[in-house]
C-alpha cells in the first residue's frame, strides 16, 4: 500500500519492550513551515505551507514530495547503478550482465527506432488469421502467457479460505480507461479524456499502416467493445468487498455456466491443470460469455489489435512512444515525457526487479539497519496490544483473537531473503522488444509454478527499492522495503520525535491493515473467516461507519470530494497509525520529555514529523484520476483527517472551538 542509511533508536516500553542504546543524534532544523498559518484551521498548510507554495513539479512528472513521489529520487540511485554496470565488462548471466544489457537495449533508441513496429507484425499477422470464438479464446491464452493481457485476467494467489495453498484466479479485465466509470460519466474532464484515449487507438492503428478512416472505425470498435465489457466491472468500491469477490467455481461448473468461454480448453492452453478456480467477479465473465459469440469476429480482431498495441506501444519506436504519451498528458497532466534513461531503470525495476536490487541494497542499504528495524516493529506491536487491552468497546473474548492475531504477524523488513532467479531469463544487449518478453514469460511461467502449492512465505510482492509499504492479509505480514527507509521518513541525524513520527505512523499504518475493514476479515492464519463476537463486529462497522462519513465530506479541487467508502480502509489504518505511534513514543526518553528544539515541543515535533511524510504537492489532472481510483486519501487528508480526531494533537498545539479542525472531544472517532 504505501512504502538508507538507517537508525538506531531506543524505544522505552515499561520494560516490555526490547532496548537498544540510545544514540546521540542531531537534531533536523524543521524547514517549510508556515507560521502565518494556524495549526488547528489546517495543520498540513501549516507544516508545509511554505514548501508547498515554492515546491516545483519537474515537467516529467505528476507530482513531487514524499511518499511515491520519493521513488524520483530513487530512480537516480538505480539509473547511476545501471549506467555504470551498462558500459562494463560483465560475466554472461550474471546479475550485471543481465540488468546492464537490458538497460542497454533500453537505451539504444537507433535500433529501436529502426525496426518500427517489426516486432509485433507476427502478432498482428495472427489476429488477422482468427476466424472463430475457439481460435480467438486460443489466442488470449497464447498470448496472456507473454504478458499481453486483453479479455481474461488470469494471476495466482493463496485460497482465501485455506490461505496456505495457491490457486488460480481470474478478476475483470479488458478496458483501457482507469476503471469502468470513465466510460459513462458525462462530465467535461471524463469526456476530454474518453476522447484523448479514443484519438490515441486512432493513432495507434495509423502507425501500423492502417488508412486514416479505417483507423478511426477500428478504434470505434475497440473502444465500443471495452465499453461493453466495463458495464459488467464492479467498482472500485465493491472490489472491496472481500467475501463477495471470492468465488471458488469447479470448471465443470463454469464450463456449463459459461459455454461459449470453454473454460475447461481455455485453461488448458493456460496451461493450468485444475479442477477449480476462483472466479472473483463472476459477472465480468457471464458477459464476456455472452460478447463472444455476439461480437463479430472482425470487431473482435480491433479489439485485440488496440490491446495489444497500447500493451507493446512502450516497447516500439519513438512515435508510439509519443502516441502514448500524448494521451498520458491528458490523463494525468505530466507536462513532458520522461528521460528515456528514467524510463528504462522502471523498466529494469519491473523486468528483472530482483537482479536490480541486489545491487541497491549492496550499495545503500546496511544490513545492520534490518535488525535495528525489528526491534522498532515489535515494539509498535507492543503498543497496540496495550491499546487493545484498552478498548471499551470490544469483549475480552475478542480481544484474545485480535491478540493472537497481533502477535501471529510476519515481517519483512529491507530486502528478500531469497531473491528471485533469472537464469531461465534470455537477456541480449540489442533486442529490447525480445528482453521484455523473455521476462514476461518468466514470470507467467514462475506464476504457473506456484498452482496448487504451498504458499512461498518468502516471496515479496514489491522491489526493495520501492518507497513503499504494505500489509499482505493472506499471509499476515506486514513489508518495509529498504526504499521507504530514508528521510522523511527516518533519518539518522534526527531526534525520536521525528523518527517515530515517520516510520513508526507507517509501521502502525501497516499493522492496523489487518485490522481495517477488510484485514478484519482474515483470521491469525490468513483465512477469510470470522473471529468477532458478533456484537463486537457490530460496533467496529458502527466505527468503521463514521470513517466513511467524515471522510466523505472533505473536498479535493474545490469541489470533488474523497470517496470515503473507497479510501476507508486506508483512512482507519491512519487513523490508528497515529496512536500506536504516539503511544509508543511517549515511552521514549524524549517523548517523557519537554524539552523544546527549534522552539517546538516534543509532541509537536511529532505531529510535524507526520506532515512531513505526506508533504506531496500533484497536478490537478493526476489528482482527479487519484480521488477516482486510488484507495488513499489525498496527502492533506491522510495529515488533517487522523489529527483532527487525536485528543494529543489539540493539546499539543492548543486546538480550540472555532478552530477549523476542531471536533468536540465526543466526535472524535478512534477505532482502534
């Protein structure tokens, strides 16, 4: 969800908790603040106010700051590790070697540049030669093994009701727009992006030869037949819903069910052998069912030619590259197309993340800090079990449960203990379009192998160098890559006010998931089931309720406002991340404490540091592709919406009636 030198830090815990030596810091001089501002009215402008009003977007991006947007930053990091392994002398299959020629490839925009759209002429050759459903369904099933998706999405993942085994799954597919709501509302933005995306498989067509009208009529289709497809996704909302979107179907069943889909032929061309699959949004496939043999076949074919060319458009010469840019800007307001070296090191990151890592983490990232880490995330466990202990609201029987569940928790912290193997990965330093399908397939293949066997505790779903973060519900962990482990988040010269403001709200963050209204769902063992008294359940919706409410009434661009069922369980886990932080470090020498630096209390520099983290500042078209799709509330709410409901931020910064964040103390919502 979210997340080098590192630290060493002392975490007091009444003798509950682990110690290390406290060490001697610097303290960090707090810049960008906005004293004119006034911290109970809107805290995130008061902490950042300054920085924000002068903060300049890089014209190659959506959006500067902290949180994704620090994964810029990294980007140089990586792309000087590959400009360097590029122009050396490697070993054949090495790591260097593989990642190095890669880049390389990537980089060589003369020959890419040359060979036009070669090389998806044999795939476009075969589109060309369907003449039914069957040789279609064949087709999808070739091709989703090389990693051009279109109508069937296919990916493996633990059974959610014995969460130790991994199955087949299938979830909604086939659009192009963000999600389904793009294709029916009505409103000037939306329609200004229906039609970038429309004029971009027009120009797409038109690069692979086709006549201008022609083009025009098979984007048309395309597009027609997405749109047909997006009336049978669930929202982003409802694909919260995790019971309703797990449904284990035997293929028989299927088979009977969706006819003209063959699904017992189709997942043999997966490759898969099974007797059962979870289908998650049965829906999506009845009308994918009914669109296959009432679709001509014709349609069908611009169909998959528009997907396969916006999949490999990336991956062909400068003006598909400038075609998908071109709609990008519309979509997200990214002013000027990245640097084509920025560009190939996400492409490493994505093809061969794990070679590239290895080499990060040499470079950047100590192995000590990992240790250092642990004792940090055990001793945010130890806070929330004290503030479970605490809660009014849930039985002693329940609490037992979440307990367990608490200390059932596995985490990850830095990098993999065992990394990914790319041997079976052919890398060529001048064929880029044959590089990235070489690692496709290894990962369908490597995807394919984990069917119907044990889940592999060890596998990480995200790149060490990811500033990043997340919670895994299956398997209950919780995962900090060493990219999120840098400044603001921590930073070795600064005191524990602002350590435990940044990474410890992050690591409280990623506890509290499973805790949220989904993680809730899923038992100390990873299985969707219920644990809850049933009154105490009751009550944690009441809560989780009021989440939704208050967040629904905050606004985003002067008039949009956040989705508070959509961003729920992300605004509970801030919600609660801000008190198991702030109680954690209460127990801290300093947090006992009031010594003042920079002029600012202890508390106060806490709840700063949490304003730091989320100091981001997006372009306004990203910003309403964000509030539409993304499970996060925008950077101001994820500061101004926990704090205003935390009793410590008003006494720390003499918050008061009239004040525009101010809550009566009854109204504030905490959860957990």
């Amino acid at each position: 969800m979210i997340r080098l030198v590192f630290f060493s830090l002392a975490l007091l815990m009444a003798g509950a908790c682990q110690r290390t030596a406290i060490p001697t810091t610097k303290r960090v001089v707090l810049a960008g603040i906005d004293a004119s501002k006034k911290p109970g009215d809107d805290f995130f402008t008061y902490a950042n106010g300054i920085w924000y009003d002068t903060a300049r977007i890089p014209a190659s991006q959506t959006g500067v700051g902290s949180y994704s947007f620090l994964n810029y930053p990294q980007r140089i990091r990586l792309q000087g590790i590959l400009d360097s392994v590029s122009v050396s002398r490697n070993v054949p299959g090495s790591l260097e070697q593989k990642v190095g020629d890669f880049y390389a490839s990537g980089m060589d925009t003369t020959a890419i540049n040359n060979r036009g759209y070669e090389p998806i002429k044999p795939l476009l050759a075969r589109i060309d030669a369907l003449t039914d459903v069957s040789s279609l369904l064949k087709f999808v099933a070739e091709e989703q093994k090389a990693g051009n998706g279109s109508i069937v999405g296919f990916y493996v993942g633990p059974d959610q009701k014995q969460s130790k085994i991994n199955i087949a799954q299938f979830r909604q597919t086939g659009i192009g727009l963000p999600e389904r709501a793009y294709y029916f509302k009505t409103d000037s933005s939306t329609l200004l992006i229906q039609k970038a995306y429309k004029n971009y498989l027009t120009r797409l067509f038109e690069l692979i030869g086709t006549e201008p009208t022609v083009a025009e009529k098979n984007a048309t289709v395309a597009y027609a037949i997405e749109k047909q497809l997006a009336t049978a996704h669930r929202t982003n909302i409802e694909l919260r819903d995790v019971k309703a979107n797990y449904n284990k179907m035997a293929v028989a069943a299927l088979d009977s069910k969706q006819p003209s889909l063959h699904w017992t032929t189709l997942l043999t061309d997966l490759g898969l052998q099974v007797d059962s699959v979870n289908v998650g949004q049965p829906a999506y496939y009845d009308q994918l069912n009914t669109m296959a043999t009432s679709v001509a076949i014709d349609d069908w074919k611009a169909y998959l030619k528009a997907r396969a060319l916006t999949n490999y458009a990336n991956f062909l010469s400068q003006p598909f590259i400038d075609a998908t840019f071109a709609y990008s800007k519309i979509l997200t307001g990214q002013a000027i197309k990245q640097t084509r070296a920025e560009e190939m090191t996400q492409a490493v990151d994505r093809s061969l993340g794990d070679a590239l890592a290895q080499l990060y983490v040499k470079k950047y990232f100590p192995e000590s800090a990992r240790k250092r880490m642990a004792v940090l995330v055990d001793n945010l466990k130890k806070a929330f079990e004290a503030r479970i202990n605490r809660l009014d609201w849930m039985s002693d029987s329940t609490k037992t449960k979440a307990k367990d569940k608490l200390y059932a928790f596995s985490q990850k912290i830095g990098y993999p203990d065992k990394w990914r193997d790319y041997s079976q990965v052919a890398i060529k330093r001048d064929a880029y379009f044959e590089n990235r399908l070489s690692a496709a397939k290894h990962d369908y293949l490597d995807r394919l192998a984990k069917v119907g066997r044990p889940v592999d505790r060890t596998e990480w779903h995200t790149t060490p160098p990811t500033v990043t973060a997340y919670n895994n519900p299956p398997l209950n962990e919780i995962v900090f890559p060493a990219g999120i482990l840098q400044p603001p988040y921590f930073d070795v010269n600064a005191d524990d006010a602002l350590n435990y403001g940044g990474i410890g709200m992050v690591i409280g963050h990623e506890i509290t998931h499973s805790f949220d209204d989904q993680g809730a769902q899923y038992d100390k063992d990873g299985n969707v089931t219920n644990w809850w008294n049933k009154t105490d359940y009751a009550k944690f919706k009441a809560k989780t309720q009021q989440v939704i409410d208050q967040y629904n009434s905050f606004t985003v661009l002067d008039s949009v406002h956040v989705k508070g069922a959509l961003t729920v369980g992300e605004n509970t886990a801030d919600i609660a991340g801000v008190a198991i932080a702030y109680d954690a470090f209460k127990l801290t020498e300093q947090g006992m404490g009031t010594t003042k630096l920079d002029g600012f209390t202890p508390d106060q520099r806490f709840f700063i540091s949490i304003a730091r983290i989320w100091r981001v500042k997006t372009r306004d078209a990203y910003m309403g592709m964000y509030v539409n799709t993304n499970p996060h509330s925008p950077a101001k709410w994820r500061v101004n919406g926990p704090l205003m409901n935390f009793t410590p931020f008003y006494n720390a910064f003499n918050v008061q009636p009239g004040d525009k964040m101010y809550k009566p103390e009854q109204d504030r919502i905490s959860v957990w």
